[in-house]
C-alpha cells in the first residue's frame, strides 16, 4: 500500500513538471502556429493521445483549416479545409456548442487523417456560446477529457489570445499588415461579385469566396464539380487571351460560366483591368458581374415586344375583319360612342344616314331626319342606367329613293370590365320583306283553307271511289275463285275422256285390235301424241288452279339429288334423241335432301324441256352443288336463242311467252316457268335467271337441304 502511494506521487510530480516545461514553451511560442504544435505534441507525449491536431477558423479564407498536428504529417492536417458557411458540418457546430465533442467515426467529419477511427473535439477558448480560437482533435477518443487535456486546452487558449491580440501601442508593421490584409479580404469577400487577380496566364493570385466557388474545388469535391471548376477556368482563361490580342470591347465582354453547385449556366460580364505589382509583376484584375438574370429579363422584355408587335397586328387584322364582317352584314350595324355620337358604320348604314356629293336638298333632309330619329332611339338607352338591351321599331327612309323603310332596331351596351359604358352597338334590320312575308302568308293563309276544302271533298269522293273499287275487287275475287274452280272442273272432266282416247290409242297401236297399216299407225301415233300434249296443258291448268286455291299439298321425304336428276333424264330420253342436243350432268357432292321430292322433279323437267324446246344446237347441262351448309344451288344451262333482258320478266307470268302471236315458232301455254317459280317459292327457294339474246340462259334453283313446314 505504501509502494502505490510513493508510484502515484511520481506520476503527480512527472505531470507537474511536464505542465511547468509546457507554460515555459507556450511563453517562449512567437506565434499560434508554434504554440498549437507544442500543445498538439504535448498531448501526444502525455495524455494517451495518439494522434492529435489543431484547427483554427481563417475568417480570411472562411474555412476551418488545419495548423498544427502531433502523430499526423503536415501534408496530412494542412488538408483540412471546412467552409464556415457550412452550417450543419459538425466541426463547425463544435465551434460554438459545448467544450468538447465525442465523435464515433472520422468519416462523418470528412477526417482522412483519422481513417474511420473516433475522436474527441475539445474547444480551445471561447466561453459558453462565444466562438472559440480552434479546436483540439484528439484520437482515439477521450470521453469526458481529463483535467490534463482541459488545463492544455485552456493554456493553449490564453496563449493564443496574447499572440493574436498584443499590447496596444505595441503594434508592429508585420501585425498591422496582416490586419490590413485579413480587412482587405473581408470587403473583398463582401462583395457578391467574383473578384479575382491572376497572372497574364489567368491563373488566380488572390480570390474572394464568390470566385474561389467558380474557378477552385477541394480535393474531397465530387467529380462534377470538379469538371465545372476545370470548364469555368478554361473559358476564364480563354477570355483574357482575347481580351489580350484586343479582340471585342476593351476591358467588357461577356463570359459564359457554369455554376459547380446546380450545374445551370451563368452568364457573367467581364470586367479586367491590367495592373503591376512589385512583388507578383504584372497581372489582370478582373470583376465578374453576374447578368443572368438581367439577360433573361431582356430577353423576356424582347419576347415580350415581339409578343406586344405580334398582339398589335392581331389586332389590326382583327379590327380589318371585323370591318370586312360588318360590311358583308346584309343589315346595316352602327357604332355610337358614350356620347351618342356615331363612331362606326357599315355599307349599308351609310346609304341611310350619308349623303353622297352633289345629292339634293331632299337626300340631305331625308339624312337628318333619319339621325334624328336613331338619336332618339339611342337617347332612349342611355337615360335609363338600368337597361342593357334595347328593341324598338324606327321609321326610316332612303334617301336615294325616298321609299320608306320600317326597320327594327336592336341597341345593347358594351361595358368593360369594371362596368363603364364604352359604345353601344346597334343593329337596324328591315322589315319590309317581313311585312311581305307577313302579307303572303296571309294570302296563303286563305288559299290553304281553300285548298284544305277541296281536299276534304276529294277525299269523300276518294273515299267513295275505294269503296267502289272494294266491292269491285271483291266482286273480281269471287270471279277468280269461280273461274279457278271451273278450270279444276273442266281439266278433271277433260282429263276423264282424254286419258280414254289415251288408252285406246294405246291399244290400238299395240294391235289389240289387229294388225294396223303403216298409214293408220301413223295417224294413231299422231293421235296419242297430240292427246298426250293436250293432258300436258290440263295438267297445268291444274296445278296453277290448285296452287292459286292453296289446295297444293306438300309431301317431305328424303331422296339423293343424283337419283332425281338420273330419273328426269331417262324420261324425257325421247326428246333428248329427237333433239339430238348433249345433255351434261355435273353433280357435286351434295347431301340426301329431305324436301318434296315431286315437287323438285317437275321443276327439272319443266325446265329440261324449256331448255330443249329452245335450244336448237349445242348442249344442255345440268349442275347440282352445295352452298354453304343447307342450301342446295340447281343449274340448268342451254346454248340456245336466249331471252332479251326485257322480257326476262314477263316469262314468268302465267300464260306469257317472248312471242305471243299467233304465228310463233315455238307452241306451249307459257305456264311452265310460271308453275317452276310458284313450285320453287313453296318450298322456300328462290329461282333466277341469266341470258343474253343469241347466247343461251341459265336457270338457277336454290333450295333449302331441309323443308321446314
């Protein structure tokens, strides 16, 4: 216990003479600079301090540099550099806040020195919130320093104190100089202008901190800044040459600078003047206005101008339209002023209230009592604050005729913004034409009532005639029915006897009775065959008759269109070799139709023997294909005379053929196509022809591959 006590007092005395041979160094010290190194070292030596450096605030250069350090290389502390503008940098905050400042890594105080390691910021004189002369950095840290770093950091402080602030009376120039020149900087760094002095090469001597902004840039700056300061210096330099050969105004030209900060372009006027120095030689002085602002706002002003010219010739074209408007108004239009007084008048309105040179006393008095009469009008408007809008009729006359002229005149206040009266415009429209309309109308008024009497008698005698034509169509109605059940009567009684002279004929030929000479045979066979044409005939007249009575029955069975077509040509075989035309099928794959089967061979045939009857050479073919999914397209084509495109109609009709005289070429009652297109519509298809006179006609049927009832 007794070794521990005599090891502390040795460590006490140590310490004590080791602050006795600092106060002797710190006195001996001629200025801060070797008085913070001393300090920076003794902490080094005595505190467990391995690194240690001494900042001091330059209000010349407005930055907290580095003056001394102890563990570090001068290259290494002479680095530090720390705008005083920059308000939130936290060595800067310890200036002021508190007496020492423990930070946890050297990284957030931008400290290349001290690597990533802490350190404690202890404040070296100042009191309170006073700013203190420099700060005490210390690593590693030192959490709540001991009196040992507090009693140097306060010697320190009385040291600096006596060196930068001496006696008065005792001044000497080397002092004073400084003082001049730290006060120089300080109203040069006053001014918001760059200032700079550079060598003939532009290359700056002495700069304020608007200029040291643009054209220098720390080492710890970004890239971009970096290239700013490095484009700044080259069109700085790039401009003293000029200035130098003489080439723009002497002394003044502009410059175009980028701001290191925001990237944006400055534009600066330059302002250099030569000067000679004893100690730097000749160099240039130049001050840099900033006119950004003022060349944008001249180019505004110019836009501005540009737009003030263009509004102004808008306007005339407008004013000039709106003459040319005014005159082309059928209707003349008068401007009057807040005084009554006219200002503005088209075409029209002047042959009112305008005489021309040389008119007559009359035209004159005719010209004043127009005015008189508008005035009035107008007066009228303007004695009543309350009225916008006023409508009225004038009795006017024209001077060059005399006639009188009735016009409704309509007169409506212009107002500005703040609700003064700037014109009133008025619109006089004449009503003569209106009178006339007002007259005609009246006069059609009476022969419409007129009109609409003997409309209702020829509608009576209308209504008369429709009912005669009722009882008439009634009448002829009836007489169809009876004549359609007379021709069924007569073609079942005719086909009574018919199919006996048929029979017989039959029997006859077939020897029943004997043999027959060859004379009588041909006689029978011109029997049989005139007795079979004449069944043809009733036959039709039949089916006309039943389908006009609605008495045609339709019977739907399945059947293969290629068997159907096979059956209609082996029947009329006959007639084909008589003929001896070639009859073509051409027969696609075409599903079982399930339709009336009878009702679709008597079409082909009708058609087949209309095809051969009319085709006097050639061929006759018959096509049958699909189209679509249900639909079945039937096409019967001849080479014969064909049909002229005026009477494609009327071959359909009952009845009708292309040559209805007495003496034709070709016999039949003109029912076939007739019955073809009533059989076709009854089971919903459609029949259609094409033919040309000389060139042949086709017939097409289409029908659906399924009849639904």
């Amino acid at each position: 216990m007794a070794r521990e006590s005599v090891a502390v007092a040795a460590r006490a005395a140590v310490s004590a003479e080791a602050k006795l041979a600092l106060l002797e160094d710190l006195q001996r010290c001629p200025d801060a600079a070797a008085a913070a190194q001393r300090a920076a070292e003794w902490l080094v030596a005595h505190s467990g301090a391995e690194r240690s450096i001494f900042a001091a605030p330059d209000h010349v250069r407005g930055a907290l540099g580095g003056i001394a350090g102890a563990g570090v290389s001068p290259r290494q502390y002479k680095k530090l550099s720390i705008p005083l503008d920059e308000a939130g940098h936290p060595l800067v905050i310890a200036l002021t806040n508190g007496s020492s400042i423990s930070f946890h890594s050297a990284r957030d105080a931008r400290l290349p020195m001290f690597g990533d390691g802490p350190f404690t910021s202890v404040k070296v004189g100042g009191g309170g919130e006073e700013p203190a002369l420099g700060l005490l950095l210390i690593s590693p840290p030192i959490d709540a320093a001991p009196a040992s770093v507090k009693w140097v950091a306060d010697a320190l402080g009385r040291c600096l104190t006596r060196v930068a602030l001496p006696v008065a009376g005792f001044e000497d120039d080397d002092q004073r100089l400084r003082r001049e020149h730290a006060l120089l900087f300080s109203i040069i760094n006053a001014a918001t202008d760059p200032i700079l002095f550079t060598n003939m090469e532009g290359q700056p001597i002495i700069a304020n901190a608007r200029a040291e902004m643009l054209f220098t840039a720390p080492d710890d700056v970004s890239e971009g800044r970096r290239r700013a300061v490095q484009l700044n210096n080259m069109f700085f330099s790039a401009a003293l040459s000029r200035a130098a050969l003489g080439e723009g105004e002497a002394g003044r030209r502009e410059l175009l600078l980028v701001d290191p900060t925001e990237g944006s372009d400055l534009l600066f006027e330059l302002l250099s003047t030569a000067v000679s120095d004893p100690r730097e030689g000749t160099g240039v002085v130049s001050i840099l206005r900033n006119i950004t602002d003022l060349r944008q706002a001249t180019r505004q002003i110019d836009e501005n101008f540009a737009r003030l010219r263009a509004a102004e010739g808008e306007i005339r074209a407008e004013r000039d339209r709106l003459n040319l408007l005014i005159d082309s108004v059928a209707d003349p239009i008068i401007v009057t002023d807040q005084e009554g007084e006219i200002s503005l008048m088209n075409n029209p309105a002047e042959r009112l209230f305008t005489t021309a040179a040389g008119s007559g006393e009359d035209a004159q008095r005719i010209v004043r009592a127009n005015d008189a009469h508008f005035t009035s009008f107008v007066s009228g408007l303007l004695s009543t604050g309350w009225e916008i809008t006023r409508r009225g009729e004038i009795a006017l006359m024209d001077p060059s005729t005399g006639r009188q002229v009735p016009v409704e005149a309509l007169a409506a206040k212009m107002l500005s913004d703040i609700g003064e009266l700037t014109a009133i415009v008025t619109i006089l429209h004449d009503r003569t034409e209106a009178i006339e309309r007002t007259q005609l109308y009246e006069q059609l008024k009476t022969a419409s009532e007129e009109l609409e009497g003997r409309v209702r008698a020829a509608t009576a005698e209308l209504a008369n005639q429709n009912e005669l034509l009722r009882r008439q169509a009634l009448e002829l109605e009836q007489a169809s029915a009876a004549k359609s059940q007379f021709l069924a009567n007569m073609s079942h009684e005719l086909r009574t006897p018919l199919n006996a002279i048929l029979g017989y004929a039959a029997m006859t030929l077939q020897g029943v009775s004997g043999e027959l000479l060859a004379p009588q045979r041909r006689n029978l066979s011109r029997i049989d065959a005139n007795a079979r044409h004449l069944l043809t005939l009733i036959n039709e007249i039949l089916d006309i008759t039943r389908i006009e009575a609605g008495r045609m029955p339709i019977q739907v069975v399945a059947f293969n269109l290629a068997d159907l077509v096979r059956e209609v040509t082996t029947e009329l075989e006959p007639i084909v070799a008589k003929s001896r035309l070639e009859v073509i099928c051409r027969l696609g794959d075409v599903p079982i139709m399930r339709t009336d089967r009878q009702k679709v061979k008597q079409i082909l045939v009708n058609l087949l023997s209309n095809a051969l009857k009319f085709t006097p050479k050639g061929n006759i073919t018959i096509k049958g294909q699909l189209q679509g999914k249900s639909t079945v397209m039937i096409t019967v084509a001849d080479t014969g005379i064909g049909i002229p495109k005026a009477d494609q109609i009327k071959i359909f009709e009952d009845f009708r053929q292309v040559d209805s005289t007495p003496r034709r070429a070709y016999g039949g009652t003109g029912l076939g196509l007739s019955i073809c297109r009533r059989l076709t519509t009854m089971l919903r298809g459609t029949l259609k022809l094409e033919s040309r006179l000389g060139h042949g006609s086709t017939f097409t049927v289409t029908l659906p591959t399924t009849l639904k009832k």
